[in-house]
C-alpha cells in the first residue's frame, strides 16, 4: 500500500524528542540519516561497540503514516505533541509502495571474487560463461544484508580466501570467522575446500544472519555461529577478522591467540593509513605481514609464528 511520507531535518539533541512525538501521533516507521551523506564531508558512522548507538550531528529523519492521513491534521498533532520542535520543516510527499526485496535484487547482481569465488542472490542463477564446475558459490538472502561482498572490506576478504584456496590451505582446514556479519566470509571459506567454519559476532542479528545463511546455503552442519561469551576455546589455521581497525589493536591478543602456530590470518576494516598501527600491533606475533588496499580500505594478511 502507499504511504504518507513525513521528512524532517534535527540535531542530535533533538532526535529523541522527535521521533517520541512522531511514534505518539501513529508513525508506522522512522528512520534516521546523515543530514550530509551527499556532501565531501559526510560523518562517516561505522560498526558501533556493543551497547553504543552513535547518531550524527545532523540528521534527516523520515517517519511513514498511512496512506490517507491528512498532512494539516498531522503537523496540528505534531505541534500540540511538542512545541519546542519547529514542526514548519517537515516536508510531506505520497509514495508508492514496492516490493523491497525485489528492489534490492534488481541492483545486486552475481559478483566473482579472485578465481573461483562468487556471491549471489539466493534465487539468481550464475552469469552465463562462468565456470559452473569449480565454482564455489555463496548464496545469500537479501532480507539478512550484513555484508553481502560489495563493500571493499568484504571484497578483500573474498579475494584472500580465493587465494589461500588456490595455494591448497583451505583444503580441510577449520576457518574461524571474528566479526562474522552474514556469515559470507565462512561460507565462501567452505565452498573453497574447509572442513568446518566458525563465527563470532557480539550482535545476536548477525548470529541469526550467518546461521539463516548456513541452512541456506546447505551449510548448517558445518558453519557454527555464536557469541563471543559463548565461544569455546580452540585455535584455527585460518582466521579472519573484518571488523575495525580500532577493534583489530584493540583485541589483538584475543585474535592472535585464536591462529594456530603456522596458520594464516586476514585483517580488514582498515582505513588507508591505519594499516601501519595494524602491523606494528601484530608484528609481535605474525611473519610476513604485508597490506593490500581496494579503494580507500586496507587489509593486512600473514602467518602466525
């Protein structure tokens, strides 16, 4: 059904204040944006620590109403819910529904990462000429998007597990995934030749992601997901972390202590020039660390002493 479309530009300060209003006089949803995500210098808001909910400066909020709600009467419930917000700005527009899901699968396509590695809508077939046989094919739901290989992070991951899989390591190793998201870098690591995989995520949503994925995927025996208080102990000859390059120092010890001796190790989330802290912090357990960026990310890779 369409909706009514109520925008509305506030601080930060002033958020809460709004959306309470606006959840008091019947808004269906309210999402909030970066008031300047089309601007050079947009605040960049990345995976926040567990229990934070970092909000920009300046935000553009949008709240839904039922179609047929009349905009005069709405911005008098607004007024009367709070005076101390300058309801004048509120933009109203009507819009259409659609099918969302569909949507997201029109702009997200087959993608291919390093040799053999591809990503793919649940229902969409490979490209034709791609070569079905030795394909490792991760599929997944677009309803569960945390990480679905197009951001540069992802893609780094993807080609570094291609790689390892072409140098024979992945061939029955067991694969732990820190910071699994959807689960997409595990279930590439099994479609490439492991044994088993691991994720840890500290977000309960990503732990129902990667697992929704697992059974998608045909995987659910052999990809394990839970949170890191639930994680049993073990090292593993293959690890990787795509989380933040704050949280890569931050838990190093943690991280290195999860690789076995020998055994490969794959760091992203970095931003160009965080690199250099990343490597010096992982250089007193790692050999052969070496850095390769996509676009303004980084990821640093070696072996465990």
């Amino acid at each position: 059904m369409p909706f009514l479309e109520l925008t509305l530009p506030c601080s930060q300060v002033q958020q809460p204040r709004c959306e309470r209003a606006l959840e008091s006089v019947g808004a269906l949803s309210v999402t909030l944006a970066d008031a300047h995500a089309d601007e050079p210098d947009e605040q960049a808001i990345f995976e926040p620590g567990v229990g934070q909910t970092p909000l920009w400066n300046e935000m553009r909020l949008t709240a839904l109403f039922p179609d047929g709600t009349p905009a005069g009467l709405l911005l008098h419930a607004l007024q009367a819910a709070d005076e101390g917000i300058d309801w004048s700005r509120a933009v109203f527009q009507d819009v259409a529904d659609q099918d969302w899901e569909r949507a997201w699968m029109d702009q997200y396509v087959p993608l291919q990462f390093g040799r053999r590695t591809w990503i793919v809508p649940w229902n969409h077939p490979l490209p034709a000429g791609a070569d079905t046989a030795d394909a490792a094919v991760v599929r997944l739901d677009p309803g569960l998007a945390f990480g679905s290989g197009t951001h540069p992070t992802t893609a780094l991951c993807l080609q570094w597990l291609d790689e390892l899989a072409d140098e024979g390591a992945l061939d029955g190793a067991r694969v732990l995934d820190f910071g699994c998201g959807s689960g997409i870098l595990a279930l590439a690591a099994l479609k490439l030749g492991a044994r088993d995989a691991t994720g840890i995520d500290n977000d309960p949503q990503a732990i129902t992601a990667t697992l929704d994925n697992a059974r998608r995927n045909g995987e659910q025996d052999r990809l394990s997901a839970t949170l890191p208080e639930d994680a049993a102990d073990g090292v593993y000859p293959v690890v990787v972390a795509n989380i933040l390059a704050s949280a890569l120092v931050d838990l190093a010890d943690v991280i290195a202590a999860r690789v076995a001796p020998g055994g490969h190790i794959a760091l992203s989330g970095i931003l160009a020039g965080q690199e250099h802290e990343v490597i010096a912090r992982y250089a007193r357990d790692f050999d052969h660390l070496q850095a390769q960026g996509l676009d303004d990310w980084m990821r640093v890779s070696g072996r465990r002493r």
